[in-house]
C-alpha cells in the first residue's frame, strides 16, 4: 500500500471520530486484486478476528504480569475474564514479524488451529485456508501490516470497539459488494437499529432464528451499552443454517466480547429447531423472503402452526408463527418480510392473517422504503408482534389496537441503488411506537398523522379485510401550499395523478388475479 494511503488512514484513525473504517476497507479493497469478494471477505475478517483476540490476550497477559507473573501463564486467569487463550506462536506480534515470508499462509493456518485447540467455542470457527497455493501471500503480507494498525495505543474496551466497529463496517461493505448473495448474511444496519430501538431491549432472553452474522445481537448489546445498562444484562440465542454464515456470526460476536449460544445446523430452524423449549423475551429477525423450498409438506401438522399450517409455496408465514410460539408471555418481536405478507391471500394466508389479527397478537406494521436491502429489490415491512398487549411495566393497554406506520417516504440515498435511514428516521419511527404504546390517541402523546402513523382498530382492519398494508390506514398526507406559480404546480400535479393511476392499476390487477385463483 502506497505511503500517502498509510499516513491518511493514521490522521483519520486516530481522530475522536474513528471515522477510518472506510478508508481502511478502500485500502484493504485495493490489496484484494482478483479474488471474488466472497472469498476475500474470510481471509480478511478471519484475520481481524485473530488480531482482535491476540489484542485481548496480550492486554489481559501485560495485566497479570504486573499483579502475578504466575497467574499470567494460567489459562483459566483468561477464561474467567472471557479472553480466548492464545498460544504463543499465534500470537499476532508473532505473525506481524513473518508477514513478508513465504510461508506466511501456513503461519496463520497453524495460529487458527492452535487457537482452536486451546478454544472449544471457537472450534470449526476459524478459517484455516490461508495457504492455499491461489491465495498471493503478497498481498496476505500487505494485509497484515494494515490490520496492524487497527487500535494502534488503544488498551482494553477502547480497542475492543474499535476493532468491532471495523469487523461490522467490513461485513456491511462485502455484502454491497456480493449483492443478492450477501444480502443473505448481512441485514443492513440502519434496519436492524428500527428493530432493536423499538423493541427496547434492556434485559432478558432474545432469539433470532435465522442469525446471518449475527447483527441483530450486535446492535441489541450496543443498546443495552448506550442506556446504561451491562453486557451480559441480555442472553443471546440464535440458529442459523449456512455453516459459513454461522462462523461469520460467532466471530461477529466474539469480536465484541459476547457471550452467546448460537446453535448451528444444515437442516434450520424449521425442521430441526434447535431450541424447542425455550421463550424469549425479545426475538428480531430477517426471514428469507418469500422462500418457496422450505419442506413445508413435511410440516403439517407441525405444533407451531397455531393460526394454520403456512402454505408450502411460501414460508412467511411459517417465519411469523415460529416466532410466536418462542415468544414468552410478554414477549415482544419484530420481524422483516416482503410487503406481499402483509396482503397476500394465497394458499390461505389470509385466512392465518385474519386469525393472527382477532387474536390480538400483531402489535404495528411499518412499511419502509425501497432499496435497503442488498439482496432484493423487493419492498420490505416490519412486523412487530406482542403476546400480551396489557404486560404493565410503563406500558398502557393497547388491546384491540394495531399501529399503522408508513415509512417509505424516509431515508436517502447513499449511492444510486441503495437508500438508508437516518438517525433521525430511526428515532421518528421509534418514538411513534413508543408514544403510542404509552398513551394511545393523547393530545400529550401520540398523535395520528396524515400520512405517517394509524391508530386503527381491529373492527377498522376487519373492514379492510384484514390486509395489514400501512398505506390503507394512516390516508393522503395533509397537503400544504407550496405557493409555487400554477404552471409550475400543474406538470407536478399531473405527474402524481399519472403515478395514483398506474397504483390503481396494479391493484385491480392484484383483484382479479386473487379472484381467478379463488375459482
């Protein structure tokens, strides 16, 4: 890497910001040359991971040293602080001293293995392919000495951080840059930041049943962190069905020094639900959309299926009662689906959203705006559901309600396929829950807004029959003049009339398809 690309990333890494995650992943993207970024996404995560844990063993080593020279050579002394064991010939100051041999590769597949051996968690985890003959150990050299410099001077939980936020930086860039394939590990940030700031997560059990990288946990303990509250204040399950989507979740989760039990398994939580017997407090997920193949014949008479068995043509409903049946009596979930869950009248679907509806278990249905997603271009909504809608707690009864907010008109674009929400978008959606939730229709508190938010009733929802779509409930936004010239105004007006007609068109078209399906 040339000298001006080191010394730029030095000023900015050390400045109050740490804003040098995205010079760092330009300068590790320029290293990469050739190789797919599927595969260059483990060999360099892999090798943040192992300068993360290296880090944290030697701060912890240099600790001990100064109380009790002794105890720094007991591995418990580290287990019991929750540090990975690291050999000696692991260690990263041992590979950053090799980085310009030939042999670096089998260095670093040695240190894995090693660490492995000395880790029960960490076993299967790590990657160890770092030899292979197709793998430019140039390059593998250059990207160590980059890595080098990741919480250069930084001790303890300041390194931690850093090192975090470069691992969950480097995850979002490699799946923009897989597309539809990373899409499958990786749910976009600012998504997942709408989940966790609505739920509220401070303490108790929370549950993903399709973990990807593990994101969902990830921002739920940086929430915990940012009110106050203590890693370790919530317990993490998850399952997740990709083996190597598994190993990115666990090393995700490491890096960030949390404790979790993500269960791993080819057959997924469908059919081997790896955790039957447990509820949870809190349960965030990002289902596959619309997936077609996932054996539900083979589930019929399944015991989750409270409200009628999912069609097998499509799982989102399967999705949706599987994490009801792991809620807990007051538990609370928020889910993400395509759109089409929300009015869909396939296979019986509508029949298992009108019972999900009288049984008073949807709790608000957000419809965000197009482009979020890496993987699909499909429009995406958020479930949230609620087993007990009068838990107490702070929180009034709400019984007999669901909230309507329609989002789509928030976000910005962030480059020319992709939007993202703002701050201040994540907040404004969250606070309308939360206002909501405390004290319903109050001129002090929430408030409908033309547009924007519903406070509907279940004989309202039951009159549109029971589609849950946003934009059907909260109506036009109040319109006010602009004062703009009438001949400015008229080409606008028009447009919007053009954009209302072809809506209306492909409603009439979803109509008569529905009816000629119905027989």
């Amino acid at each position: 890497m040339a000298k001006i690309e080191k010394t730029k990333i030095e000023k900015t890494k050390n400045s109050s910001n740490l804003g040098f995650e995205a010079e760092m992943f330009k300068a590790a993207d320029k290293l990469r040359g050739n190789m797919e970024p599927s595969d260059y996404k483990h060999v360099t995560l892999g090798l943040i991971f192992l300068k993360y844990i290296s880090d944290a063993f030697e701060a912890t080593h240099t600790a001990l040293l100064e109380k009790d020279p002794q105890a720094a050579e007991d591995k418990d002394e580290y287990l019991a602080d929750n540090v990975f064991w690291v050999p000696k010939d692991a260690r990263w100051s041992h590979l950053q001293a090799s980085a310009k041999l030939p042999t670096i590769g089998t260095l670093i597949d040695d240190a894995m293995r090693a660490i492995e051996k000395e880790n029960e968690s960490l076993k299967g985890v790590l990657t160890k392919d770092y030899a292979r003959p197709a793998l430019n150990k140039v390059m593998l050299g250059e990207l160590i000495d980059l890595i080098s410099g990741i919480a250069l001077n930084q001790q303890g939980h300041t390194s931690r951080d850093v090192l975090g936020r470069v691992y969950e930086y480097f995850l979002g860039q490699f799946a923009g840059a897989e597309g539809k394939r990373g899409g499958e590990f990786y749910t976009p940030r600012s998504v997942v930041r709408v989940l966790v700031e609505m739920l509220e997560p401070y303490q108790g059990r929370i549950y993903d049943p399709c973990c990807g990288a593990g994101g969902m946990f990830v921002q739920s303990e940086k929430f915990v962190h940012e009110h106050g509250g203590r890693i370790g204040d919530i317990a993490i399950y998850g399952q997740e069905s990709n083996y190597v989507t598994w190993r990115l979740a666990k090393m995700n989760l490491a890096v960030r020094g949390i404790d979790s039990d993500i269960r791993w398994n080819n057959e997924g939580s469908f059919h081997k639900d790896e955790l039957r017997d447990l509820k949870f407090d809190y349960i965030l997920a990002n289902p596959p959309f619309n997936v077609s193949d996932w054996g539900g014949e083979r589930l019929r008479e399944d015991v989750r299926w409270t409200f009628g068995a999912p069609p097998v043509g499509n799982a989102n409903y399967g999705w949706l009662q599987h994490i009801l049946h792991h809620l807990a009596p007051n538990g609370t979930a928020g889910v993400v689906l395509a759109n089409g869950s929300m009015s869909s009248n396939q296979s019986g679907e509508g029949e298992i959203r009108e019972k999900m509806v009288k049984a008073d278990v949807v709790d608000c249905m957000v419809a965000l705006p197009g482009q979020l997603f890496y993987s699909t271009q499909i429009p995406a909504c958020l479930w949230f559901l609620a087993r007990n809608k009068n838990p107490g707690n702070g929180w009034r009864d709400r019984r007999g309600e669901v909230l309507f907010i329609d989002a789509r008109k928030l976000g910005t674009l962030v480059d020319r396929t992709r939007r993202q929400l703002s701050d201040a978008d994540v907040q404004k959606i969250a606070d309308t829950y939360h206002a909501w939730r405390r004290t319903g229709v109050d001129a002090d508190g929430y408030a409908d807004i033309a547009g924007f938010c519903k406070s509907a009733t279940l004989a309202e929802i039951a009159k549109h029959g029971h589609v849950l779509t946003p934009g059907r409930f909260v109506g036009a936004e109040d319109v006010v003049d602009d004062g703009d010239p009438f001949e400015e105004k008229m080409p606008r007006l028009i447009a919007e009339l053009h954009a209302q007609f072809a809506e209306s068109a492909k409603l009439e078209q979803l109509i008569k398809y529905n009816l000629a399906a119905l027989g």
